[in-house]
C-alpha cells in the first residue's frame, strides 16, 4: 500500500532550527543518512548516503515518496506507510525498519528513525525529517527478521542456491507437514519428490531465472493432499517461498460452482419445457440437458396414453457410443422383465440404484444383453417423472467406470424428472381442457339447413391454445315464413365459461327468431331483453342476416338481405362478377348485454343471384402485428382471389390462407351462395334440406 500523499500545509519551521535538530538525530543514527519530507510540496530530500543506500543516484532520484516506495519490499509498504502515516497524524516519531529491493533484485536491511514536525494549519505536521541507516549486516536485525517470519500468519521458508532449505518458519512446518529439524539442509526435491515436474518446480526455477516474483495456485498429492497459494520471490542468496494452504475454499469455490451449474442447469430444462409446443419433444431432449452434468449417458421414458411406458430419448457423452445407446433404447424396455430396477422405479414413485451387472444379469441372452454389455454401465439411478401423485416416465441414469451418481447429482436430476412430470402433467391437462370445450362449443353449433336454391356453408376452428377456446359461434336456420337467417356472434371473454354463455345467447336468439318470425333488428332487440330478464351476465357482439324475396323479385333474379349488426364485424359479399364489397363501414349498434333499452338499426341491401355473402369472427383476420383494416383487407383479397371454388372448398381455403391452422383466437364462418333460381340446384351443393313446416320455395315448384 503506497503512503498517502501529504496534507500541502504553509509555513515552515526556521531552517536553522530545523538543520541544527536533523545534526543531532543524524548523531543518533550513526551519521549514515538523513531525510527531509516537506509535507506541503511533497519533496523528499536525501543526502548523497541516502540516495545511495536506495540504489539511485542525483539523476534518477525523483524526490519524492514514490521513489521512496518503489524501493520497499511489498512485504514492507503496508506497515512502513502506516507507521510514516502515524507519526504525521499526531506529529510524532517514526521509527522502522524494513527492507528495500534495489535494481539488481538485492534485498538491503534498513533502520530508519525521524519525527514529524508542526507548522501546518491547526497544529498539523509540515515536514518530517530523520535518518536511516544500513542494517543489514546487523545481528540484531537478523534476530527480528526471524521474528517477523515467525510471526507471519503464511508458511515461509527460504532455498539456498543449491534448493536446499536454510530457513522454515513455524506455519511452514505444519502446512509442509514436517519439522524444520527434518527440513532444513535438505534439497526440496528430496524432501518432496511429487514437486518434480510439477507447476511447484516449473514456477520456482522461473522465479529464479527472470529475477521476478511468481504467484501461482497449486495442489499437492497426499500426504499434504491440499490446495497451496504460493508467492516465490527471488533472493541473492535463493528463494523465498510464502505458502497458504486454500484446500477448504477451493472446495467452497467448486462446491459453489457445482451449485450455480446445478441451477444453470434447472433453469435451462424450465426454459426448454416451458417455452416447448410439444412437451413431449422437448422431454425426449432431456437427456442433451443432463449429460455430462449428471451422468455419462441417460435415457429417458414416458408412460403413453395406453398406460405403456416409452423410450423417447437418450444421450451419450462418447459420439461413438450414441448409436448403440440409441438400439439399446429402442429394445430394452421390451427384454426387462417386471422385477427390473426400472419397473421398481415406476411403481414405487421413487429413485432406484442400482449396479449395471444387476440389470445385465436380469436381461434374457439377445440384443438388449448384447447392447448393455457393449454399454458396460458400472452403476444405474431410475428415478420418476412425477407430477400430482402421477409416475408418467423415468430417468435413467448412468454411470461408467471411475464415475458415480453423488447425494447432491441424484437430488438435482430428481428436480429435473419433477419439472418433466410436471410439464407432462400440464400438457395432459391442457389436451383434456382443449378437448373438453372444443366438444361443448362443437355440440352447440348445429348442422345448417339447406332451402332450395340457397347453399349454406360453415366452418368453426377452435383457438390453437385452450385457454382461447370460448365465445365464437354461428347459426342458420328458418323462419316459419319460409326466409333464410344467418347469425354470427361472438360471447366476450376465451374460456370455457365463455362457451356455455354462448350456448344460452345463441339458444335465445335462434328461439326468438324462430317463434316471432321478426326480422334482424327486432330478433336482437328481443334478445337484449331476454338477457336483461334472465340476468345473463355477458357481453356479445353479433350480426343477424335475413334474405327475403317477393315474387317480383324472384323474377327479376334478385334477393333482399336484412341485417342488423350489435358491435361486430361487417358482412362481405361476393357478386356474380368477382367483386368484393363490404356492407358497411365498421360503424355498429352497440354490444348486446349493455343496454336492453337501445335503439337498433336494421339494413337492406339487393343481391344478385350468384353473389355470395361471409359472415365471420375476428380469429379469421386480427392478428398481434396488425390492426383489423390490414386483416380484413387480407381476407377481401383472398375472397375475390377464390370466388370461382366451390362454397365448401372457398371457406376451406380462406382459413387455410389467413390463419394457416394455428388461429389466436376461435374462427367461425357462415356463408351463404345464392343460386340462380331459373336452374336446378347444383350438384355440389347437394339435396335440399328443410324443415317440414317450412313454406314450399316457389322457385322450386
């Protein structure tokens, strides 16, 4: 630690005063040198003695503490700087002694003495002055260099020219584990032979050679059996070796990097698992995870929806041996009989290990023996995928030769299979939960009918998640009257509670539409009422279509559309001559299930017969990266792009086209295509279909 740099302070002590008293401690000190520090300006001041003891001359003395410092053993700067430090702190006296590295790697005993003197603003120091003599041939300062080596908390011991040992301190002898009586004369490689070629050896013959100190980490066999941080410093007369034995935070430092690569590890099987579309892929990967980190190969097991468990996975740490573990997966499971650690494994809930001769000898003669032998495990861990009281797979460690599975490897890969099991588990869940309401929602979205000359299509495509399968519906039907209506609708809210208040909301309005024989804007008023009265606690947006046609315009081959729209999307129509017109602006009626009182609006509109109108959820066209205009767009694009296809086969490819299978969000489709009426109906739109009690279409009389 280099002493702090001076307090600058003004006024100094009368220079008389000053040299008279700097004569007299030179007297004290044998005459040999004197200093003069200006704690102000920071000007060192050495007579010609002093500049020589430290190995500079006039020139290349930069008189300042930091030549000072540049010269002390490194040993020596921290207690040299405190004890210079002290005496300007309460303006007292300095004494040390220390030693001092000159440019030729020579070490010089020095016996310095001095005092620091006032004159700085509220009494602090201004100068310190004193003298320092050479003292390295002095028995006395032998005797306390002994002591201070004594008393050092490292091991220290010095090698002469020839290796041997001429000095070996009390914390030596117990960390190199014999007396210095044993030691001293003795060459070092004598005394330790498994030094010899060692970083031990490599290092110290370094240190020697370049003249320069050399730290370095080393670990040494039994008997010492330990980890030693070791500084050798070169001396005239050999080496000079401080040594710290570091076995216990070496193993705290690995034992903590064991840990953080334990969680390391956990958290990249988390990531894989959760961020997976198919957990069972991405378990079948789990073996990639974990070896090398737990065991040198791994197979990995699930129970399939039959209840039989499944290799699905396995890994080698030798590329080589990848093949044969894969074969040995592939048959191993059907050769195992039931009394096998792994059946154990699966029954109980719980790891099992066991030697790898265990399974051998269990394995009738065939491909399965013949692999595991090639495999030749010394021991194998089982341990289960667990989730919710469920075993649904295993684990299966295993270890070569050399090799074992710790407490802390099997407790980790324990953690591992539990996070499988669980994502398994979830995934299993999920499937029962999509399956669940996509059959409530399908059961409640009826078969259209099919009146003369009228095709009717529809499409309904739950959400890719389950979560997101709820509201989306639609309806076609007839009214006592004989019209043709077509509904869509959309309940709020992506769940299954979602899906059983769309069945209530369309089970109302097709009830209120068929028993009233009204038209769109009244079925949805009737419908507003009937929520409010029956407290259905739900938002929806739908759109209701009736197509009607007097006798004038049966001649004329055209039909009317009324509808009325409540906060949902426009219909689209497609002419006879390819051209796409939405029916109106997306300026709609408000939602049902706000205000039962609102007035609603109703539109008409004129359609040739050939034309084609779409009815349609947003899952058809929203999506995260761009806003609806953009999507219906798309979809008007698409249409136009496919009118000439059969009704069935257009909306086959519009879902196909614009949500390629995976919708965010439920798609249901209803359109109807309008037939010209002065020809049969066509063959691909197949028989008519209606109810009984419906009104004879005159068109087909």
């Amino acid at each position: 630690m280099a002493v702090a740099e001076p307090t600058h302070v003004g006024g100094l002590q009368d220079d008389a005063a000053g040299d008279r008293l700097r004569a007299r401690l030179a007297i004290d000190a044998a005459r040999i040198g004197t200093f003069d520090w200006d704690l102000r300006s920071g000007r060192l001041l050495w007579d010609d003695r002093l500049v020589e003891m430290f190995g500079y001359d006039r020139t290349t003395f930069e008189q300042s503490i930091e030549a000072f410092n540049a010269r002390l053993h490194p040993d020596d700067l921290p207690r040299v700087g405190d004890a210079l430090q002290d005496a300007i702190d309460t303006c007292g006296e300095f004494e040390a002694e220390y030693r001092i590295v000159l440019p030729g790697g020579h070490t010089r005993w020095v016996s310095a003495r001095g005092r620091a003197l006032g004159g700085g603003p509220d009494g602090t120091s201004a100068r310190l002055i004193g003298v320092a003599h050479d003292a390295t041939t002095e028995v006395a300062a032998e005797a306390r260099v002994v002591r201070l080596l004594e008393a050092m908390p490292a091991g220290f011991y010095s090698l002469d020219a020839d290796w041997r040992f001429v000095h070996v301190n009390a914390e030596a002898e117990r960390l190199l584990g014999q007396s210095r009586d044993d030691l001293l004369g003795r060459v070092i490689w004598e005394a330790f032979p498994a030094a010899v070629g060692s970083l031990f050896e490599e290092n110290y013959r370094r240190a020697v050679a370049t003249g320069e100190p050399i730290a370095f980490d080393a670990y040494y066999p039994a008997p010492l059996n330990g980890w030693y941080e070791v500084r050798a410093w070169p001396t005239p007369e050999g080496l000079s070796v401080y040594a710290i034995e570091v076995t216990a935070r070496r193993q705290a430092q690995e034992q903590a990097e064991r840990s953080a690569r334990r969680l390391a590890l956990l958290a990249q099987v988390s990531a894989e698992l959760a961020g997976a579309l198919d957990v069972q892929s991405a378990t079948a990967r789990l073996p990639r995870l974990v070896v090398p980190a737990l065991a040198d190969w791994c197979i990995v097991t699930v129970i399939d929806a039959h209840g039989h468990p499944r290799d699905v996975g396995s890994w080698h740490v030798d590329p080589a041996s990848r093949s044969v573990l894969e074969r040995y997966a592939e048959v191993r499971l059907d050769a195992m009989p039931i009394a096998a650690p792994v059946g154990r494994a699966l029954h109980a809930a719980e790891a099992v290990s066991f030697a790898g001769a265990e399974v051998l000898e269990l394995l009738p003669p065939g491909q399965a023996r013949d692999l595991l032998t090639v495999l030749a495990p010394r021991a194998e861990v089982a341990i289960p995928l667990r989730a919710r009281g469920r075993t649904l797979g295993l684990l299966t460690l295993a270890y070569a030769d050399g090799h074992t599975a710790t407490d802390a490897d099997v407790a980790v890969a324990q953690d591992v299979a539990d996070r499988a099991g669980l994502a398994l588990d979830n995934a299993r869940l999920f499937a029962q939960q999509q399956q669940m309401a996509e059959v409530l929602q399908r059961s409640l979205l009826t078969e259209p009918p099919e009146p003369d000359h009228a095709e009717i299509a529809v499409r309904y495509l739950p959400a890719a998640e389950a979560a997101r399968v709820g509201g989306d519906w639609y309806d076609a039907f007839l009214q006592p009257n004989g019209s043709t209506m077509l509904v869509i609708g959309d309940v709020v809210g992506h769940d299954t509670a979602a899906a059983a208040a769309m069945g209530q909301v369309r089970s109302l309005l097709r009830g209120i539409a068929a028993y009233s024989d009204a038209g769109p804007v009244e079925v949805l008023r009737g419908l507003d009422s009937a929520m409010a009265l029956l407290q259905l606690d739900t938002l929806a947006t739908a759109a209701v279509a009736r197509f009607e046609q007097t006798d004038d315009e049966r001649v004329r081959g055209v039909t009317r559309m009324v509808w009325a729209n409540a906060g949902h999307l426009p219909p689209l129509a497609l002419h006879p001559d390819g051209s796409v017109a939405v029916l109106a602006d997306w300026k709609a009626d408000l939602l049902l299930g706000v205000d039962a009182t609102v007035q609603r609006t109703e539109s008409v509109v004129t359609l040739d017969r050939g034309s084609t109108v779409l009815l349609y959820t947003d899952g058809l066209i929203e999506r995260r990266d761009a806003d609806l205009d953009t999507g219906l767009a798309r979809l008007r694009t698409h249409l136009a792009e496919l009118a000439d296809l059969p009704l069935a086969d257009l909306l086959d490819q519009l879902i196909e086209r614009l949500v390629d299978g995976e919708p965010e969000d439920d798609v249901a489709l209803v359109a109807v295509r309008l037939h010209p009426q002065d020809r049969p109906r066509p063959v691909e739109a197949g028989p008519t279909r209606v109810p009984d009690v419906v009104p004879e279409d005159p068109a087909s009389r």
